[in-house]
C-alpha cells in the first residue's frame, strides 16, 4: 500500500477537489501499480479557508486491470491500464493507472567501501591522513544477486557553511547502470566529519520510488603532521600526496616517503619559499619536484635526492645561492627550463639520470667547476651553460645540436671539446664568452667550419 499522492482540479461553485495517495507528486504523473497491489484515494474539498466532506463517485475505464470501491479504494488485479474518473458535484476528474509485472526484487549481496585504500565499516571513525580541503579517493563494490534495472549511489555529508557542523545533506548522487564498482574523488573540507554513503538497486520495471537502500555511516577526521602540509590536488591520483607547503622551523629536513600509508609523490610550487632549511634529503617516492618549489631558498646548503625522482621544474632551485652540490639520481630524466639557475656558490653539477635539460637549467651557476651532463643527452639547449663558471668542458659524444647562446658570457672558459657527433651549431654560441677561447675539433667536423667561421682558435685533433 502506497502513500502521499496528490491531485488537486478545479469544480463548480468555486470549490477545489485534492486527492491524496502516496508517492506521488501530482495530477500529470501516471499512477503505476503491480499486479495485487492497493492504494486508498482520498477526497478534501476546500473553498477559501473552508473545508468540507463531499460525496464523490468513482468509476474505473477496465475493472480488468484496476478496480475502485466507493470509498476510493483500487485495487490491481490484472495487467494492463485504466482511466480513473472521480466526480464531485458533477465535476468529473480522470487520472491514468498501469498495472505492471510484478518486480523481482535483487538483493545486495556484499557491500564494500574503501577510502584511500582503506576499507571503512559502519559506525566506525575512520583516521584519514589528510590536509584541510583534501580531496580523497573513494571506491565502492558491490555484488547483487538477481535482476534489476540500475544500481544507484548516495553520499551525504557535511555542508557549508562551516559554521553549522550540524547541516547534514546529499553531497554526491550517481547512477551506475549494472556495473559492480565505481570511484570518485570525496571532497573533506575540514575535520571530524559523519558521512552516510548509501547503495541502491532499482529493480526491472520499478521507478525511482521502488529504489531499495543499505547505508553505511562513518566519519572521518585528520591526522596531523606538524610541519607538513598536504594536498592531493597536484597528485597524480587521489592516493597519492602533494607536498604543498612546509611550515616547519627544522635546519634539517628529511622529507617523508608517506605519511599514513599514503605516498608523497611530488611537492608543489613554492613549497619551501620562506623556510630557513639548510638541509634536505628528498624520498625517492616523490616523481616531481614542481615549479619554483624551492626558488630562492637561500639557506639551502645541501640536497640530497633519493632514486626514483624523474622531473625537476622550471625555476625549481632557481637562485639557491648557497647550494655547493647537486647530484641528481639515475631516474631523472628531465630538468626544467632555469630549474638551477642563478645558483651562484653551486660548484659541482652531476647529472647521473637521462634525457635532455632545458634551456638556461644551469645558467648563472657563476662558481660551477664541474659539471656532468645526462646520459643520451643530443642537444645542448639555449643557454644552459651559460654565465657559468667553468674552465674547461667536454661536450659529450651523444650531442648532435648545440643551440645559440649556449655557452653565452662563459668569461671563464679556456677550453671546449667538441665531438664529431655535433652536427649543428647555432650562431652566437660564444657570445661574451672569453675571447681566448679555444675550441676543439675533429677535422672536416662541423664544429671546425664554425670555429673558422667565427674566428675563434680552434685545434684539430
């Protein structure tokens, strides 16, 4: 037996006619039945303020497939439809009724909702390591024994404003078709928090209104890192953490691998600007070292970087003036446009990875002595080595392309190698660099014909 149904017209002498029966919002909607089920209309007549108890008479198009009493009690006994007409003061209403097949019912088997990674039950506190306005990876799976037309997923939570810890409300709805998982992001916006996460399945040939529910309620809240600040905006996924700002006062800082099971795997633009670190080891779980992390950082004395990094961006350690040393691990294999630049006490410059560097990576680097360039390296790029302070350099033999400006103001530089592999070399390459230069050369190289070309010293060798 249904409930909440209303259907309100118009009749003579200024009255209004409202039929009620469940579920249903008003006189445009179809009234579905199943086979055997009953429903009760009722009639409230009302003119102004007033309400009266008027007679009305009721009348079903196929007593086949739906029939009414007196009281306005229906009852579907066949399949099939009826047209129902309900008069009052000889203002005869009509509202459409279909009988359906009656619903097979499927049942939720089994229920699981993990959260990062973590399984969550009803009733339980889950601890998520998170930061303020993290966002967090959901998965729920299910299994359904039986036939139904689509599965349907709610999340109720917390809403804003923060100042009212009590609004509760639905947050998130999706609907699944037949599938048996899903994964979303779920937004936590501040701690201690209750959420109700509810699957459904709408069985064959029901209505949104046939939906039967499980739930299950849990809350969550942070737990704290002190001096770390994390997001999961900049990750790559929603179980992994960005770095977003170091609020600590340590000299020394050794950046941990995960915090909570859940990796740290890049640290975001500006993540250390104003931090008074002298000292930094650097996980090999963290991929990506963003942007400006760390630009102008200039207590840095020494950073350490663990296997299993690949990218340094742009401007990353631009103007670290106090850095001396930097040896990158075997797994890089890109280093962004300026991301060492201006590093002026940097002497040493081992790159142990692969793959190119981009322009003006180490330019500025006034103090730098020694430098190795990646394995498999083809192209020196604009102005990556220059304003450097190097003597001497050996250009290595993977290199096809050395761009313009590429040793530009190397006032320094006495003495370069070139190899035979260089089969391109771009104008000004020296420009204000020390003009006693001398560049050596294979005969018949490329390099040759430039050195001759612009007049710089060269020896054949």
């Amino acid at each position: 037996m249904r409930s909440s149904y209303s259907l309100k017209v118009a009749a003579p002498t200024n009255f209004n006619i409202e039929i009620d029966a469940s579920g249903f919002k008003n006189a445009s909607e179809e009234i579905l039945l199943l086979v055997d089920e009953e429903l009760d209309l009722n009639v409230n007549c009302w003119a102004d303020d007033w309400e009266f108890d008027l007679p009305a008479t009721w009348k079903s198009s196929n007593p086949q497939a739906v029939q009414i009493d007196g009281n306005g009690h229906l009852t579907a006994v066949g399949l099939g439809s009826a047209e129902l007409t309900i008069t009052v003061l000889g203002k005869p209403v009509t509202c459409s009724v279909s009988v359906l097949e009656n619903i097979e019912v499927g049942t939720i088997d089994s229920y699981r909702i993990t959260l990062v990674g973590r399984e969550v039950h009803d009733g339980e506190t889950c601890k998520i390591p998170v930061a303020p306005n993290c966002m967090v990876s959901c998965k729920l799976e299910w299994k359904i024994e039986g036939d139904y037309d689509y599965c349907a997923v709610q999340v109720y939570g917390p809403s804003e404003p923060r100042e009212d810890p009590t609004a509760y409300e639905l947050i998130q709805e999706f609907n699944k078709g037949n599938e048996e998982s899903m994964s979303w992001a779920s937004y936590i916006p501040w701690p201690d928090l209750k959420y109700t996460y509810r699957l459904g399945i709408c069985p064959k040939n029901g209505q949104e209104k046939d939906i039967i529910w499980t739930k299950v309620d849990f809350s969550v809240y942070y737990q704290e890192y002190p001096g770390f600040q994390l997001s999961t905006w900049g990750a790559s996924s929603y179980e992994e953490y960005t770095l977003s700002k170091y609020k600590g006062t340590d000299a020394r800082v050794e950046i941990p691998s995960n915090l909570g099971g859940i990796p740290i795997t890049s640290i975001a633009k500006g993540a250390f600007s104003e931090s008074n670190v002298e000292e930094l080891v650097i996980p090999g779980t963290v991929k990506y070292i963003g942007y400006e992390a760390f630009r102008n950082c200039e207590t840095f004395k020494k950073v350490t970087f663990m296997e299993g990094i690949e990218k340094i961006g742009s401007l990353s350690f631009a103007g670290c003036s106090n850095l001396e040393e930097v040896i990158l691990p075997s797994t890089v294999t890109d280093v962004s446009d300026f991301a060492f630049s201006s590093c002026t006490s940097l002497k040493r410059f081992k790159h142990l990875g692969t793959g190119e560097m981009g322009d003006c990576a180490i330019r500025g680097c006034e103090a730098l002595q020694e430098v190795q360039l990646p394995r498999g390296i083809t192209e020196i790029s604009p102005e990556m080595m220059g304003s450097t302070g190097i003597e001497e350099f050996h250009i290595p033999e993977t290199v096809t392309t050395v761009r313009q400006y590429g040793f530009y103001s190397c006032e320094a530089l006495r003495d370069i190698y070139f190899p035979a592999s260089v089969t391109t070399i771009e104008a000004r390459l020296f420009e204000y660099s020390n003009p006693d230069l001398v560049m050596h050369v294979t005969a018949g190289s490329a390099a040759e014909r430039y050195a001759k070309e612009s007049s710089i010293s060269c020896v054949v060798e």
